[in-house]
C-alpha cells in the first residue's frame, strides 16, 4: 500500500489556500498528510491553515522564518515528508477530487517502474472557472522524454504531479540556484537518468492564472529554458537527439531547433540547406517555420514571408505564420493585410500577446519597425497565461 504526503508551499495566498486544501482534503482516497510550508509570507495565509488545522489532523503547517523560494520551501517539504510519493501542488492550484486515486491505478496496473506521473491540466481564472481548452502532454521516458522535454516542456507546472519520494532524494530535490522553471530542471533530470513521467490524459489538475500569481514572462521563462540547457551544452544534446528511434529528417529538424536557441544561425541554415523535406511529410510546416526564422534573423524578410505563405497554405491555422507575415506586411506599409492576419491568429489563439502587441503598434502608426515582435516558436495548442514583458 503506497503512502502519499502533499506538499503544498505557500506565499502570501490567503484567498486560494483554503481551495487547496480542501480539495486534497476530498481526494477519494486518503492522503496520508498534507504539509504546507510557508515561506515567509506577510498576509493572513497561517491563519487560515491554522484555522483548518483545528479540524484536520492529517495538515502539518512548517513556517519558515526567512523568506527563501519556492524550490527551497518545495525541498523542506520534502524532507518533511514521510510519504512513499509526494504530490506536489501550489497554494492557489487546485486538483480533481479523483486525481491520486487515477494515479494510484496508473501506478498499480504500470508493468514498467514509474518515477513520476501527471495528467492533463485546465487553466482556471480566480474564480475557479475553466478559461482554456484542455492542456494535453504526453509520456515521457529516457531519451526520448529528455529531448521532448527541453524542445517543449509538457508539464505546464509542478502543481498536480506525484513523484517517487526515493527518486526526490536520488535528484537532491529541486534546484534552488534556478529562480524559474525549476521544476522543468528536475523532470530532465530524471529522463537523463532514463528514468519515466507517467501521463494520464484527463484533465485532473487546475492551473490558476491571476495578476498575483508568478506566472513569469516569456522572456525570462525562455531565458530559464537556456539555463537549464547549458548545463547540458549543444554537443550533448545533439548526441541525444540523434540516437532517437526517429526519422533523419525529424532529428536534424529537432537539431536545428536547437541550433536557432543557441543562435548558430549559420550552422542552422546549412542543416537546413542540407535537410530534404518534402512538402506531403508531416514535418514540412515546421521545415519552412525554421527556415523562416533564420531568415528574419538575416533581414530577409521577403525570403521569410515567402516560407509563411508556403505555411498558410498547407495549415491556414498555423498562429505564428500569421503573426509573422502580419509583421512584415506592416514593415511593408500594408497595414489591412498585416491587421488581418494579426486578428485571424488572435481568433485563433486568444490571449495571443505577440499578436496583441503588434496589432496595437499598428492601430498607434507606430513606425519604429524594431518594435515589432515575431514569435520564434510555434506555438502549442492552447496557450499558457503569461505576464506581459
């Protein structure tokens, strides 16, 4: 019988604290202790856990006396912890009342040894409400799960993922020299040891987004991004990449990715160059994306607004096509045309902020054209909630 301890670390979060408990309070399996460390905090956050405490014998509240991060208040819960697995969730997070009990199943019925498990996410608002379509992510294993992971993290949060206290410890917890991402930094520390993330597909884990949360910028999520990847460097990523059970042709793509993050934008575009994609291979739209950004990198515009025009015809939804041309159709001085492809990515991706900007530049005759912003990835299937930059 496996043993669970939640552990929830808490700054400043009296208005969303109670919701967290509660629903790990109403799991329909019994949690064996709920362990909120706060971190300091300076609203009534303690008050409203003691106050529970009062009714619930299996809540533990640490109270730290300096304030010292989440990852450190995350590593205090672990060591406090006396659970076989942790279930991590932040203080204005909430979770399905089923959520342990379809891990546990997972976990029970799993022929292979799993080290961590997490499940589709919603993004709620302050209200609870459902403000995005479903968050899909996938299994992650050994190499392939390691590559998957730094191109496009899946795991939108910590919140609502179960680990293996022993793998927890085998890992020294998480990184607290790493201000953001950091738990991206300790899933790909796990897949380098060829361990696995188990995934359950219904959406089992609530996300909030609200102006106090700390939802970073996409700028300094990007630049955590890097950070974690140089602990790694280039040359071991590529040997990663290419001992993939994949396509020639995906692995170099992949690469190239990675080469455009690392800014070898010649290097890139002779990868490219020497990369024979065809335009029925499901990876064509990615092949012009890529080409595309190694050409705006280069000023060529035209060049670039060509591989968007290749791109919309293949997939007329594709979000950051549209927002690209729309940039250069306004570098152009063809606003109508730049305006209704900006409007058409942001019908279709709402919360857009790339697009937003520039519409915005557009509507003000904004004519500093180094003001514009293209967006340098393609962009997932329902967008995250950031801050603006």
């Amino acid at each position: 019988m496996h043993s669970i301890s939640v552990v929830i670390p808490t700054f400043n979060a009296e208005k969303f604290i109670e919701k967290s408990i509660m629903c790990i309070l109403n799991q329909t399996v019994k949690i064996d202790e709920i362990i909120i460390i706060d971190d300091c905090s300076s609203d009534q956050t303690c008050e409203v856990v003691k106050d529970l405490l009062k009714e619930h014998s299996t809540i533990k509240l640490v109270e730290q006396k300096v304030n010292q991060g989440v990852s450190s208040a995350r590593n205090k819960g672990i060591h406090e912890a006396t659970g076989d697995w942790i279930l991590f969730l932040d203080a204005d997070d909430e979770c399905s009342e089923n959520l342990v009990e379809t891990y546990m199943v997972k976990i029970n019925e799993a022929i292979e040894d799993i080290s961590a498990i997490y499940s589709a996410y919603y993004q709620i608002d302050e209200h609870s409400q459902v403000i995005s379509s479903q968050m899909k992510g996938k299994r992650l294993s050994a190499i392939e799960g390691f590559c998957d992971i730094l191109i496009r993290n899946p795991i939108i949060s910590p919140s609502g993922v179960l680990v293996k206290k022993s793998r927890l410890i085998e890992m020294a917890g998480f990184n607290t020299s790493i201000k953001c991402d950091e738990d991206v930094d300790l899933w790909v520390r796990l897949l380098d040891k060829n361990y696995s993330i188990e995934y359950i597909d219904k959406p089992l884990s609530f996300i909030r987004r609200h102006s106090n949360n700390t939802t970073s910028s996409m700028n300094t999520s990007h630049n955590a991004e890097k950070l974690i990847m140089d602990q790694y460097g280039l040359d071991y990523i590529k040997e990663k990449l290419y001992k993939r059970s994949y396509t020639m042709e995906k692995n170099s793509l992949d690469f190239a990715l990675f080469l455009i993050r690392y800014k070898q934008w010649k290097q890139c575009e002779k990868l490219l160059e020497n990369t024979r994609v065809l335009e029925d291979s499901s990876h064509y739209v990615t092949y012009c994306f890529l080409k595309s950004i190694v050409y705006i990198e280069d000023k060529r515009f035209n060049e670039a607004l060509d591989e968007y025009e290749k791109i919309l015809v293949a997939d007329v939804t594709h979000g950051a096509a549209l927002n690209n041309s729309g940039v250069i159709y306004a570098m152009n001085g063809n606003k109508e045309k730049a305006i209704t492809n900006m409007e058409q990515a942001m019908l279709l991706f709402p919360g857009y902020l790339d697009a937003q900007h520039n519409i915005m530049l557009i509507e003000n005759s904004e004519t500093d054209k180094s003001l514009y912003r293209f967006t340098l990835r393609e962009l997932r299937p329902v967008l995250l909630s950031y801050s603006t930059d």
